[in-house]
C-alpha cells in the first residue's frame, strides 16, 4: 500500500500539529482517536492557565500596596531601582538556571532592548502615580493600554481596525474622562465657591471624615500624577508591541531581566542621594515590592501561554479589581462614583475588545489549518487505493 507523505509549513508554525496523520499513529501503535484525550489536556491546561493569570493579578496589586506604604517614606524613583535591582537579579539567576541568555537570541535582542528600555520607562511613571494618587485610579488607568496596543498594532502591524475598535477606543476615553476628572468638565456647573465645594466633594475620592486623598490636596500634583499614567499606560502599549514582534523566540525572563536593567540604570542616573530604610517597615516595603513584581511577571507570562486569549486578556483585569479591594481595605480610599463609573466602563470595553481579537485569532488560525485537513483527508483517501 503507497503512502504519499507531504509536508505542509506554514508561515506562523504551529507547535500543536501532529506530527503523525492518523494512519501513521496506527502503524507505530498510537490509538487514531485521541481527540477526547488531547482535549481534556488542553482543557486542564487553560484552567491552570487562568489561575496563574488571577494569581499574578493578585501579585502585582500586592506589589502596588507596598509602592503605596513605600512612598510615605521613600520617592518613587528610589521604589523603582530598589524593584528593579530585585527583579534583574533573579531574572539574571533564571536565565543562569535555565541556560538562556539575558537579553535572548541575536534576532531578538532589539526587540527585548526596546521592550526594556520603553518598560522601564512606563514603570517609573506608573510608580510616581501610585504614590500619588487613589490606588484603584492608578490601576484603572493604566488597565488603558489594551487600547492603545490596539490603535499601535493598526497602524505598526497591519491589524484590522473597524467600527468595533473604534467604538471601543471612545468607550475608553470616556472612561477615562470619569475616572482622571478633568476640571474643565466637571467644574463647568460650579457657578460660586459653594457649588465647588459640592462638585469637589462628589467628584474627588475622599476617606470618611471627609478629607480628600488626591495628592496632598494639591491639583497640580494630582494631573501631573494622572499624566504620567496615562504615558506609564502609552509606553505599556509600545512596550507590548515590541513583545509581540520578538514572539516566541524571546522567553519571558529575557522579557524581565531587560525591564529590571533598565529601569535600575535610569532610575539610578534620576537618584539624587539615597535614603536608607530605618525600620522593618520600610525594609519590607521596597523588599516585598521587588519579590511580588517578579512572582507577578513570571505568573502572567506563563499564565498567558496557557491559558485562552480572551480569556486570559479578561482575568488580567482581575487588577483593577484587587487594587479597588486594596485601597479600600488597607488604606480607606473610597471612590466616588464617576471613579467607579468609569472603571466599569473601561474594564468592560477593554475586555471586550481582548475577546474579540481572541475570536479573531482563532478564526485566523483555523483558516490556516483547514489546508492541512483537506491534505490528509487526501492521503487517507489515498491509502485505501
């Protein structure tokens, strides 16, 4: 009996194409009917996938609470190279373990260069937002950069940008109207001190005996902080971009080790002297900030390797969520209702436009694997000649 063998290669290969058609499997003694075994498998595996995702979740609005107490006592630049130090020391200690090397293969390195150099940049304007402002708004801010990514990878990629994305990216903006406040928009009703107060009360988080939490008080320092999130949130989106090109070549600790470098050398040029932590307090704030952000990096990397896109895009929202619990519990941060509205519709339209990319993906890869099927449903044909 003839076997005509053919190889099909397709531009983005796929790990999860069998290696033996189905009549092959029988010859070496392989069952031809796994489908129900490969399945529950990729079940198990998305499952678990999405646990690490929550629990990096978890780890990062961990960390952010230890930026927050940190903050009282150290400027924000100083939390940043302390974490940064952190992070590129057992990044460095994994790549040594694994084998890999720092910066990854030499087609890829630009890509880790840039994703680390953007990343750090992003990370310190992050950091000076959440020691300034309420520690759900700095989360909810930052949870833009799906959007941006979105709008990047239409006009750098080539990816489809239609009506849906449109609509999502106004949704986004609109939500970031309600959470950020501009004055010029709710102040416009104010017409004498009294209505400023009131507009002030209802629209600046506040802990209940009535004294507001943004920034000192101080207006100038609370845009200045939502300015840098939103660049923090920018440079997230350009960073992703630079991930997505180095694809599967670059592991995710050569993602991490870049991040902690560079964030350690420009924060380190920014230091103008250090200050020394005192107290177990304060050890355990710029300790733990380093500890909780590597764990949360190295859970989301691997989690998102596992678990769905759509999915998993959603359960990373699951960061917002903690930080909102976080500040509440922990530091007695009560959001005002425009701060509450727009983390609703942000998060929404953020998940949203993840699922539908997820489908999208899925659609183009099943586009991509029909070829294959009609080729073995050829050969099987085939064989029975």
């Amino acid at each position: 009996m003839s076997h005509e063998q053919r190889i099909d290669v397709s531009e983005n290969g796929n790990e999860t194409t069998p290696l033996l058609l189905p009549q092959q499997q029988e010859d070496h003694g392989y069952p031809a009917n796994n489908t129900a075994i490969a399945s529950s498998f990729t079940r198990k595996r998305e499952v678990v996938g999405l646990l690490l995702v929550t629990a990096s979740g978890l780890a990062m609005s961990s960390a952010s609470v230890f930026v927050k107490i940190g903050g009282f006592s150290f400027p924000s630049s100083e939390i940043v190279f302390i974490r940064a130090i952190i992070q590129a020391s057992l990044a460095l200690g994994g790549c040594f373990l694994l084998s890999l090397q720092p910066f990854g293969r030499h087609g890829v390195r630009k890509w880790v260069v840039l994703r680390g150099f953007l990343g750090a940049i992003a990370l310190a304007c992050h950091y000076y937002s959440i020691t300034k402002l309420p520690l759900s708004d700095a989360a909810v801010i930052i949870s833009l950069h799906p959007m941006f990514a979105a709008v990047l990878a239409a006009v750098l990629l080539g990816e489809p940008f239609g009506w849906f994305e449109r609509g999502c990216v106004l949704f986004c903006i609109a939500g970031a109207v309600l959470v950020t406040k501009p004055s010029f928009i709710f102040n416009v009703l104010s017409n004498n001190n009294s209505n400023l107060l009131l507009t002030t009360l209802l629209t600046v988080p506040h802990h209940m005996d009535g004294t507001t939490i943004a920034a000192n008080n101080d207006a100038g320092i609370r845009v200045t902080a939502l300015f840098s999130s939103l660049t923090a949130a920018i440079l997230s989106a350009v960073a992703y971009i630079s991930v997505r090109k180095a694809g599967s070549q670059a592991h995710y600790l050569n993602h991490t080790f870049s991040l902690g470098l560079f964030a350690a050398i420009l924060t380190g040029i920014k230091l103008n002297g250090f200050l020394a932590p005192t107290s177990a307090k304060q050890f355990g704030s710029l300790g733990l900030t380093g500890v909780f952000a590597f764990i949360g990096q190295c859970l989301v990397n691997q989690g998102l390797q596992m678990a769905p896109t759509g999915p998993g895009t959603l359960m990373c929202l699951n960061e917002v969520v903690f930080a909102y619990i976080f500040g509440l519990v922990i530091f007695r941060e009560y959001p005002d209702w425009s701060s509450i509205m727009g983390a609703i519709v942000i998060i929404s339209t953020t998940g949203a436009l993840g699922w539908k990319k997820a489908r999208a993906k899925e659609q183009d890869i099943q586009q991509q694997q029909q070829p294959r099927r009609e080729i073995r449903r050829v050969d099987n044909n085939n064989d029975g000649i």
